[in-house]
C-alpha cells in the first residue's frame, strides 16, 4: 500500500509564518509587524493567563511584600 501526501510549493516562514514559495524562500525578508502578530499568535496561551498568574502572585505573600515594599521606596509626589 503506497501513502502519497499532497507536496505545497507553499510553505510558512518560522520566524513571520508568511507563506512562501520555495523559490523565494532565500530571498524573504520578514516584515516587522507580521512578525510580532505571529509571535503574539504562537504565545496566546501564554498571554490569556498572565492576569490569572499576576493575581496568583499578588495573592502570595511574597507577592503582597512586593507590593507594600514598592509603596514605601515610590517618592513622595
């Protein structure tokens, strides 16, 4: 039994995802802001529980030391 998978002239850039023909491969320079978009979209998870992690933190006490020791060392206004 032979398997054949479907072969895309097409493939995403690792650094931007942006799909890419072969050819053109050696030639791609990643736009900045494409970029930062697909890096945002690879650490999604990441993002989504950092409120959940931050409120854990502040709920510690090491957390609720960190907050009082900022209030004394901020300067007077």
């Amino acid at each position: 039994m032979s398997t054949s998978f479907a072969h895309s002239d097409h493939m995403p850039c690792e650094e931007c995802g942006a799909s890419l023909a072969s050819v053109d491969r050696q030639h791609h320079v990643c736009d900045p802001e494409l970029r930062l978009d697909f890096r945002m979209f690879q650490i999604r998870d990441e993002v989504a529980a950092f409120d959940d992690l931050l409120a854990a933190y502040l709920s510690s006490s090491a957390g609720q030391f960190a907050q009082w020791l900022a209030e004394h060392q901020r300067p007077p206004l």
